[in-house]
C-alpha cells in the first residue's frame, strides 16, 4: 500500500528531517524483520531491545526512510552506510510517533467505526469478549481485539499481547473499516497506554473496571500503575464517554482529569446504573440491571460487575434497555474465564484465568457460596518472570478459601518452579500448608486433583483459562487443561 511520507509524518512530533519527504514508502514497519524494499522503517526503545540497534539491518534491507529518535545510535548504525538515499526524520519520541505514522497510514480508522476501550486489572476480556457477543447479537457489524483473539466482522485469528503494537491495531482497525464494521471492542492495558500504543486511536467509550494487584514487574510501584490506567481516561475527548465502576476505590480517580462524559455504575451504591445480584448457583445468577430483572448463565459477583459495565455501555450508546436485557441473558462465559467442565454426573471442574490475588479470591469466594457443601480443590501456580510480590498473597487466599490445595507451575518462564512454589508457600499458615500438596508437573496436579475429589466437590484450575501452552524455560509447549482433564478422566474410567 503506497503512501506519501509527508501524510503520514502529520502530527507526530518531527524534530529535524534530511531528505526528501515527497516520497512515496511501499509499506511501514517497525520490525526489521519485515522490511521490504521501499518501506519506512520506525526504530523505537522496545522493553526488551531498542529499534535503533537494527536500523542498519533495516537500510541493507532496503527501507529508503527512517524515523528515529537516537541521534547517537542512528549516526553508529549507519557510519558505514550510503545514506544519499535515505530520507531520516527525527522525532521527539519513537513510540508516540509510530503510533500516529500507524494511524495516518491507514487514514485514521479508529475515527470512522465506535471504539470501545476497556482497561483495568481484572474483567477487561470478558467485559470486550461479551459487549462483542451482545451487540453482535443485536445485529451490529463488529469487531474485537482481545487477549484470546482478535475478530473482524466474524472472522478470528489469534491475538499475541492484550494490547498489541500500533501498526497490528491500525491495520485490524482498517480491515474491520473495510468490512463494514460498525463497532470495535478493545482491552486496553497499562503497559499498553505507558508504551503509547493506543495514543492515536479515538475511543468513543473509556470503560474502568477496578484496579488492583498486578504489573508492578513493570510499572515498580501501584501508584505508577494507577497512573498509566488514569492516563487512558485524560486522554479521551470531549465527545467521548468515560464509564467507571464508582465501587472500586479508584473509579472515581479515573475521572478526575477528564474531557469525556462521565458515567458510573454500581452494586452497593448510587450511581447512573445499579445492579443487585439477586440470587447465585453454580448454573447462573438472577440479577436487578436499573429496577429490571434478568437470568444469566454467567455466575459470580464479578461477573455481576462486568455484565453491568456490558449494559451501561449499550445504553450510553444509545440501544434500548429492554433489548440490551435481553441479549444480555443469552450471553455465555468467555473462554477460559468461569469455565465449567462437568466431570462424571457429581462433580466439576472450573478453567479460568484467575492470575492475579484479587481475581483469586473472587473465584473462589464465587465458588465457597455456590458449591452446596462440597470442598473445594485449587489447583494454580504464578508466572515466572513476573510480579514475585502477589505470589504469598495468592498463598493466603487460598488457604482462606480452598479446602484442599495443590500448589503447581504456571507458565514458570527462565524461573525454577521450585522457587515460585516456596514463595506462594510463604504465604500460607501451618494450616493451609497442611491442607497443601506441592506438584511441580501441572499434569500431575491435575490428576491428583481428579483423583481426590469425592462426590459434590469442585476443581479450580486457576491461571491458565484460554491458554493453550505452557511456557517452561524458554520452550512454549502445548497444554491444552480441558484436553488434559478429558484425558485423565477417559483413563480413571477405563
């Protein structure tokens, strides 16, 4: 796709430029792995390594245009190059201006379709997953961009990061433009907003969920965290909507500093839109949206949260509320997220994603008030490489909660599990750990689990979800839980 370089260099900063900028680029990357000859190459400080190191590569390649922030690593990367060529543009930030050199490429689509960004800790897949579901339902064109995947107008194909990088979501934003979509749905994380990738986009609706424990690998500090999520909402304009849960101490936070019109929602007290959970089982939950009842098979006070963010969402864009209700209540769980899996005829297992102390203890709270008296089994582990600070808090919250324990791997990355399972110990009283086994191989504990379960009992596998792998050492391996568990049940009925 050719486009002229001075169009899509409009707003981004430009700093100093040399060489001609009538040109016409062939494509625009910032991966130099995808240079084609012709292109314009970005070279942005990456978490993990720094654009500017394969400018070289890029040139050899043949990008006839760089856009740089480094004048120090740009004049090294190319002291050995014919730069007679080369158009070089300076600008004051790599990331923020590939993010707006993304947007004019694909002429701006987020401004042509209703975008929806979600962003908090917990709820943010199943809060895009379902509001794609609902107002697909109600006979929208739509698209997503999700954790699990992403969709254009029905068609899906897997996502790799929750937030991806600013030419992925300009490009999927064009495809959905092109497709006649009319809405869009998007996580929208921290790390995300910090790195600029969605600094360009022109979200409609802003929607806070809550905010707790998570990403201090990255961020170091809450208030850090609490300022890249607040940043999301300072940035929406005055024709946008800021949605937030007033219920988490933060929501209001998210509001402070604003353009948007503000909209709150609650299940303890006033605000725009209310919901009472009216009655909880394993199967579902009867809920009161604004006076209104409605049946839904989704379960837990979470969940409550999210479907509520779900309705006022639709209603600040303008659908009827009793239409809304009723696509509400057809609504199933999203992969991986409250998943159950019914093992024999009198017992179940649950696969959700809960990865984080609060997410935790929601769906083991969820699980102690609807289990009818049977135990409950936790079956998890945490991520290697990451936040090692959440690891005896999630310890704890599963003595208080679990009956039975089996501490296990997660995705343990370069970490050894051993490790990450002695910090989680940490957490626990003589008590949990007496109610605790410790099995390094997830398979295993997942067998055990089955193994030991009685009548009536359920099973949380917590942390995996949607998962599908397991990353151990550098090695991504297939590792699929409701394959696992189909496997394992298949061989203790033989």
């Amino acid at each position: 796709m050719m486009k002229r370089l001075d169009k899509i260099l409009e707003g981004c900063g430009v700093v100093d430029i040399r060489g001609s900028i009538s040109r016409e680029i062939t494509a625009l990357v910032c991966d130099s792995r995808k240079v084609v000859p012709g292109c314009a190459f970005v070279a942005v400080d990456g978490y993990a390594c720094d654009g500017h190191d394969f400018v070289e590569s890029a040139v050899e390649k043949g990008a006839e245009v760089i856009i740089y922030s480094n004048g120090e690593k740009l004049a090294r990367a190319l002291e050995n190059i014919d730069k007679e060529n080369l158009t070089l543009v300076k600008v004051q930030s790599g990331r923020y201006a590939l993010a707006v050199v993304a947007a004019n490429y694909y002429d701006n689509p987020s401004e042509k379709l209703t975008l929806v960004g979600i962003t908090g800790t917990n709820g943010k897949t199943t809060t895009v997953t379902l509001l794609y579901d609902l107002f697909t339902n109600m006979g929208y064109s739509c698209g997503l961009l999700s954790t699990i995947v992403n969709c254009v107008a029905g068609r899906r194909t897997e996502a790799l990061n929750t937030t991806s990088d600013p030419l992925t979501i300009n490009r999927l934003l064009n495809e959905m433009v092109e497709a006649g979509c009319e809405f869009c749905f998007m996580e929208v994380s921290s790390i995300g907003v910090e790195q600029d990738r969605v600094a360009a986009l022109h979200f409609k609706v802003g929607i806070f969920s809550n905010l707790t424990h998570d990403h201090l690998d990255y961020h170091k500090t809450f208030a850090e965290y609490l300022r890249c999520k607040k940043l999301f909402f300072d940035n929406l304009s005055s024709d946008a909507f800021a949605i937030t849960n007033v219920d988490d101490r933060n929501g209001e936070v998210m509001l402070q500093n604003t353009a948007a019109q503000k909209v709150t929602y609650s299940c303890r007290k006033m605000a725009d839109h209310t919901c009472v959970l009216v009655e909880e089982t394993l199967e579902g939950m009867l809920l009161r949206i604004d006076g209104r009842e409605v049946w839904t098979c989704l379960t837990g006070g979470f969940n409550a949260y999210n479907l509520l963010a779900i309705y006022t969402c639709a209603v600040t864009l303008g659908s009827d509320r009793d239409e809304v209700l009723v696509a509400l209540s057809s609504l199933k769980p999203a992969p991986g997220r409250m998943e159950c899996i019914r093992v024999g005829n009198d017992r179940n297992v649950i696969i959700d994603y809960a990865h984080t102390p609060d997410a935790l203890e929601n769906v083991l709270r969820t699980l102690k008030e609807v289990s009818c008296g049977g135990h409950i089994i936790c079956v998890f582990g945490c991520g290697g490489d990451r936040d090692a600070t959440k690891r005896p808090e999630m310890g704890a919250i599963a003595q208080k909660y679990a009956d039975k324990i089996i501490v296990t791997s997660d995705n343990s990355r370069t970490e050894d599990t051993r490790v990450i399972m002695a910090q989680i110990k940490g957490g626990m009283d003589i008590s949990g750990i007496s109610r605790s086994l410790f099995i390094e191989d997830r398979e295993q504990a997942i067998r055990t689990a089955l193994m030991i379960a009685d009548r009536g009992d359920v099973i949380l596998l917590a942390g995996k979800g949607h998962e599908t792998y397991q990353i151990i050492g550098k090695e991504k391996r297939h590792f699929d839980e409701r394959e696992i568990v189909a496997s394992i049940m298949k061989e203790i009925q033989a």
